[in-house]
C-alpha cells in the first residue's frame, strides 16, 4: 500500500493517498482536500502543484535532467532529429524506418497552407508582431480544416495524425509567411524534397531566381535548436493548452492558446529579450558588469535575461548543448559577434557572483539560442516564434493526451476570494 499523508485541521484529522512517479517523484493526492474539509490547497502560481500525471517528458530541475519519453536530451541531440524526437514525442517511442517515412511524407504532405488563409495574412499591418500573426493563424487553422477540428472528441482523435503534421508544418509555413509578409515578400511555396529545416529556411529566404540552399551546419543547427524545444513538461504554455484541450477544445484551437502564453518575455519571449539586452549592453560601452549590478539591485526593474528558470535550480541541459553548439557554429562560419563576448562574460560574472549562486540562476536554453538564431539569419522578432515551430510537438503530444483520457475532467482550479465582502447595489445618483 502506498504511503498516506495525514492532516490536522481544527482538531480533525484527514488522510490522503500519495502517489510516486517512475523516477520517484512524490505527491500527496489532495483531490479530496475540499470535499472533506471545506479546505482548498492555495499555491499561487502552481510551483508545488502536481497538474497531471503524464507520461511524455520527465525533468528533474535539481540535478538538470530533461528526457524525451524516458530518453536523455544529450542522447537525442547526438543521435536523433526534430522530426523523430517529434514522432517519439506525440507517439510514445521512437518510429521504425517505415514509420518515419510516413510521418515525415504526412508533415510534408500538410504543408502548404490554404491560399484563402495565406491571403488572410495578408491582412495584417506591416509592422505586426510575427508571434501576433503566428496565433492568430494557428486559430485560423481550425476555420481551414474543420473536417480534422470538430470539437467532438471521437472525430478530432481519429483525425490526429493529420491535425497533428497540420499543425507541426503550418506553424513553419505560417511563420515563414509572417516574416515575408510583414517585409511586402511574396510568400514561398514549401518544398517537398527538402527537410523540415531546410524547407523553413528555403520558405523564409528564397528569392525569385534565388533558391535558398541551406550549408549542412546551419541546417543542423536550425534542427538542433528545434529538437531542445521540441517539449519541457508542465511549463506556462504547455498548461495553457491543457487548461484549453480540457474543456473539449480542438487541437488547433489547443495550441493558439498555448502560443499566447509562449509570447511573455518571462517564457518564449526570453529568447529575443537576450538579444535585446546584449545589444544594450554593447550600445552603452558596458561589458555586461554594470548590467549585473542593476540587475541584482531589481531597481531598475532589469532582470539578466536568459536566466534563472522556474523549475531547474542547478543548470538547464538544453543550455550547456546549445551553448556548445553556438560556439561550434559562429566558428564554422567565421562570424564574429561581439553580443557571444559579452554574453560569455555576463555569464562567467553571474556564475562567480554569490547573488546568483545564492538564488539558483543559472542560464537558461534562450541564453544562447538567440545567438544562433541571429547566426542563421534570423531576426529577433522571429525568435520567440522560432521557439514556437520547436514546442509544436510537445504542445500536440500534451493534447493528446488530455484527449486520449477518459475519465479526464475539465480544468476548473479554485481561488481565495479577498474582494468586497457583501454589499448591496447603489442607485448612480447616490454614488459619490
Ligand atoms: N536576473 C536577476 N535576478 C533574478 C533573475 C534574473 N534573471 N531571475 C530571478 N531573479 C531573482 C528574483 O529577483 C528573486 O530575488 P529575491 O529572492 O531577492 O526577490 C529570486 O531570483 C527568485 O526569482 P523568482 O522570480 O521568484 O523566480 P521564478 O522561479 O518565479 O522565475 C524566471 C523564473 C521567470 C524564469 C526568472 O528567473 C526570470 O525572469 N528570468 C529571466 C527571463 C528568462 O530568461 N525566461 C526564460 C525562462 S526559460 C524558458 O521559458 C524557455
């Protein structure tokens, strides 16, 4: 029998079940708390609460893990690519050959967007945010594919390998949409005989006469970046598309949520904030040390963007990767960024500087992928929509499984109410 937690309450005592995970992750089961006490559990901003039990990715924050389905993220980034770590996330293992080609052929296969919606685009102002644009279209997409987005559960899981490649190579071609557009381009017809990444690149940067043709580096950087993003268990985003999958939401509907919540410059928007600070930082003459000072006085409201995370306290896997991988590339292509000097001397002096040893902060994943995107010629409003073409996978792997449960409940968390007590309604000419 499995452990129980016992609580005292104004003199009574109440017992709860405790439930382990596989790597030993433990919780009390509270989902009675209210019902026998009147109690509810209060954790503002769910940094204690368990929201679900899932079976997709695992971290463990103290000590920087991140596995994909049971599997290291260092072992996926040496082995494996964004489109099989995608299959493995949404599906549960890795795809054998054949498997692979159909999921691939699939993503390919869906990979254009409706013309009707391509010229909906065009409706946007010019100076539009990509991520604005990047939301709205992943709404849109349920007006354009209605047949796969019902809202009735039965139908939208028979349809979900092809609501899912929908998903995962629209955001691409929407995004790549958005950046033409929003520079009065013409948009890019996708290339089926490229890859994923190749065919991202070729629809964001093809010119008439001009086929863009990505070097084997930039290519595999651009997957890299991908694959690390590709899912992060129960983050701001990935929630937000639970909450919204909860209430019988289609997939599309699921994840427009989830690219509104990525937007804030706390989560997805951190990637562009990055490089937004080190360009300050190179514009003033600093070095990066009177950016740490402010940065630790809070006065200024400046945060050293780029680290510290909710959840790892030790270091974030993803960043010791791609932080190599940064390296590795500006060397391939002979680029010489001053924001890499200053960005590795902002972290040489936080990591030595009790004010961040003392509270945990260490860099975080949007440290360095904002160098390399910038490395492969993609501009900072783009970033935080870079990130989102990377989480899609996980995104529509967290929907379904929300969908695939049955005994799945809406989400409907409580709260402790401090307005007004009881008042009674006052007539305007009495107001004062
Ligand atoms: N720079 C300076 N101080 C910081 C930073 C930072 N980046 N992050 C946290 N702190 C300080 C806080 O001021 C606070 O100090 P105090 O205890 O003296 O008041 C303490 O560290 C704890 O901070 P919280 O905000 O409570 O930590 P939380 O876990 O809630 O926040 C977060 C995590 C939002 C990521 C935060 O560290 C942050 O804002 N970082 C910068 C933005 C960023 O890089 N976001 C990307 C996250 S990763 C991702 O989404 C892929």
């Amino acid at each position: 029998m499995s452990k129980q937690a016992v609580l005292k309450l104004d003199d009574q005592e109440y017992t709860f079940p405790t439930i382990e995970g596989v790597e030993h992750e433990k919780a009390v089961d509270f989902r009675t708390l209210r019902s026998a006490s009147g109690y509810v559990s209060y954790d503002e901003g769910y940094g204690n609460t368990g929201s679900c039990q899932s079976e997709i990715t695992f971290i463990d924050g103290e000590i920087g893990i991140l596995r994909y389905r049971g599997i290291p993220i260092e072992q996926l980034a040496k082995n494996s690519d964004f489109i099989e770590s995608s299959y493995m996330l949404l599906y549960g293992d890795l795809p054998t050959q054949a498997e692979r080609d159909r999921f691939s052929g699939l993503i390919k296969d869906h990979a254009a967007v409706s013309p009707l919606m391509a010229n909906a685009l065009k409706g946007f102002p010019s100076d539009a945010p990509p991520m604005g644009i990047l939301g709205s279209m992943l709404g849109a997409m349920s007006c354009y594919n209605q047949d796969i987005a019902t809202n009735n559960r039965v139908t939208d899981l028979e349809n979900f390998d092809a609501a899912a490649a929908t998903a995962i190579a629209q955001t691409a071609t929407s995004a790549a949409l958005a950046y033409r557009v929003t520079r009065g381009l013409e948009g890019n017809q996708p290339d089926p005989s490229l890859s994923f990444q190749d065919n991202f690149l070729h629809m964001m940067f093809s010119e008439p006469g001009k086929p863009y043709v990505a070097i084997p580096e930039v290519s595999r950087a651009l997957d890299l970046m991908l694959l690390l993003h590709a899912d992060h268990e129960q983050n701001c985003s990935t929630s937000t598309v639970r909450m919204v999958a909860s209430g019988g939401a289609n997939l599309f509907a699921s994840v427009s949520a989830g690219a509104a919540a990525l937007w804030g410059p706390a989560h997805g928007g951190a990637n562009m904030a990055v490089i937004k600070m080190l360009e300050e930082i190179k514009e003033s003459g600093d070095d990066g040390s009177k950016f740490i000072d402010e940065a630790k006085s809070g006065k200024s409201g400046k945060r050293l963007m780029g680290f510290g995370h909710r959840v790892y306290k030790n270091f974030d896997p993803r960043a010791k990767i791609i932080g190599q991988a940064c390296e590795e590339l500006l060397a391939k292509l002979g680029i010489d960024d001053p924001c890499l000097d200053i960005a590795r001397h902002l972290e040489q002096a936080a990591l030595a500087d009790d004010y961040f040893i003392s509270r945990n902060l260490y860099p975080n994943v949007d440290f360095y992928s904002g160098i390399v995107l910038r490395a492969l010629g993609i501009p900072a409003d783009m970033f935080t929509v870079m990130f989102a073409i990377g989480r899609m996978p996980g995104w529509v792997a967290n929907w379904r499984e929300i969908a695939m449960n049955p005994k799945g409940k809406i989400n409907r968390p409580r709260q402790v109410y401090q307005g007004p007590a009881l008042r009674d309604y006052t007539p305007v000419a009495e107001r004062g």
